[in-house]
C-alpha cells in the first residue's frame, strides 16, 4: 500500500498515513481528496495521494517546546558518536553524575562508549580529564526528525 499525505485545514503538512487509513478518513468525512491519482477509483473515491482535513487540527505542541528528553533522543542528537572519543557511542553519560546531582536533561547528557563512561566513572569531565569534543544541547523537534 501507498502512503498517502494528510494535510491540516490550512493546507500544512502533518502525517503520511496508509490508504486504507486515507479512505477510512474519506469515509468518515473527517478528510476530503485534495489531490488524487487520475482515472482510478477506490469505491466513490478517488485513489487520494493527498487528503486534507476538513476541520483545523491545533499542533502547538510540536512549537511550544522541544520533544521529552529519552535516552535514545540522546542517541540521535549525538548522532551515536562518543561525545568524549568520537568512536561509536552505545550507552548515556551524565556530564555531572547523577549522585551529584545531575539530572536526566538534554544539557547534563551526552552519548558515549562504554569504555569511555567507564572510565569518566563518577566524576566531571575536568576532574576525568576528558574533555568534551561537543557542547550538549537540547534539540528541536526538526534535528531529531
């Protein structure tokens, strides 16, 4: 099956749904044919390539603020690269240790290899002498995408 493009009310992108799911929408009235391909039908439908719902669907949300930290979100952001020695990162690491003090927040983590976490240990990247190769930040919901 096709994905088929879902549009909000004023015509702005939101999800690729399937086309059972599209005609579903059709069906329902939820949605109507904004584009469709030529000479082919599904029932009293046009084959949709993309539908557009009817009433506008609020997304602040993805706006307002930046998406929930996670540790594979950390993962993604650092693109799992070791923060500290640039080989492949498959674990977390809190820049200030947690029994410290530290806490699960995009800027107090980063990726790293297990050799490398080892060895920092319970300690800050200075006491460690291990300097990070990146600055950790919390992203955006377009960088994680």
């Amino acid at each position: 099956m096709s994905a088929v493009l879902v549009l909000n009310a004023d015509c702005g992108p939101l999800q690729r749904v399937s086309l059972r799911h599209a005609v579903r929408m059709l069906f329902r009235q939820v949605a109507v044919v904004h584009e469709a391909e030529p000479d082919r039908r599904i029932g009293v439908y046009p084959m949709p390539t993309v539908v557009r719902l009817v009433s506008y669907v609020v997304t602040r949300w993805r706006h307002s603020r930046g998406p929930a930290w996670s540790r594979a979100g950390v993962l993604t952001r650092d693109h799992r690269t070791c923060a500290y020695c640039g080989a492949g990162a498959s674990t977390i690491d809190h820049v200030l240790p947690r029994s410290r003090g530290g806490a699960n927040e995009w800027t107090n983590t980063v990726a790293a290899c297990g050799r490398c976490n080892s060895r920092k240990g319970d300690r800050t990247p200075a006491e460690a002498r291990m300097p990070l190769r990146v600055r950790p930040l919390a992203p955006t919901w377009a960088t994680l995408a």
